[in-house]
C-alpha cells in the first residue's frame, strides 16, 4: 500500500561496473513488475558509486565516476603525477570512502528512476518486455540495433 511507505527513497546500490548495472536492471524489472507506483511516484532511486579515485601525493581524492569522466578529467591535467585506483566493486572501499562517495546524503549522488508516462507505467511495459522477457530473437535484433550506441567496460 504506497500511502503506507515508511521510507520514500528506496535506493538500490550496485558496483559502478557492467556487473553492478545487470543487477540494477533486474531490480528495477522487479519493483516495475511488483511495485510500479514506487516508479510512478518518484521513490526509486539508483546509487552512483564512482568507479576511480584519483590523488596526487597526498591531496584529497577526486572520486571519478567512468570511464568517459576520468578520460575528461585527464584531458588538461599530467596523468603521471596522479595515483588513479579502479575500484572493482563497493566492497574495496573503506567504511569512510564508501560514505563520503555513496552513503552520505550531503555528498552522494542518485539517479531517480522514471517512467517514460508516469501517470501510465504499463506504456514503458513493451521495453520490459523487450529488454528481459522470454522472447529471445526481439532482444537479439534490438541490442544489434543498438550495439553501436553501447559504451563497453573492460
């Protein structure tokens, strides 16, 4: 009953990696399947972790959050003065990195999830479908549709 919620910010948090984004896919498939008023009204939301931290001596971190922004970050600066450490999932942070970049809602950053028609979840119902239902030649045909558009994390 969504006039009962307790909480209104139910966020899910997964490695900033390929692995992670499969997770957060199948989690939000779940709550759009069981739960689409927490979509429809705002209250799912998807942690952004940052995938590097980068220091020079020893100056505060930079938390970079992929590929295309250390790339970026990079592009003015001399990357051989600066210590770049790729974290391969939540669980090589500290306690305190993992608060400062994830946790804390002063410094944190969230992406809230949103139906394409919020007043109507079924009309983003095709693209579930699409993306994790049973048929598998419409799935194939859409990610060699799309596969030039995808940004790969190797």
């Amino acid at each position: 009953d969504i006039e009962k919620l307790r909480y209104h910010k139910f966020i899910v948090m997964t490695d900033a990696d390929v692995d992670g984004s499969h997770i957060q896919t199948l989690l939000c498939t779940l709550v759009h399947k069981y739960m689409p008023q927490l979509i429809a009204q705002g209250h799912l939301y998807i942690a952004m972790p940052p995938l590097y931290r980068a220091r020079k001596g020893k100056s505060d971190a930079v938390w970079i959050r992929d590929d295309a922004h250390l790339e970026s970050f990079f592009s003015d600066k001399n990357r051989e003065a600066w210590e770049v450490q790729r974290f391969k999932g939540l669980g090589e942070m500290n306690p305190e990195q993992l608060w400062e970049t994830t946790m804390n809602p002063a410094t944190r950053r969230l992406m809230r999830v949103v139906y394409t028609d919020p007043s109507n979840p079924s009309a983003d119902e095709s693209t579930f479908e699409l993306c994790m239902g049973d048929e598998v030649p419409p799935r194939r045909a859409f990610l060699e549709e799309k596969a030039g558009f995808a940004v790969v994390d190797i």
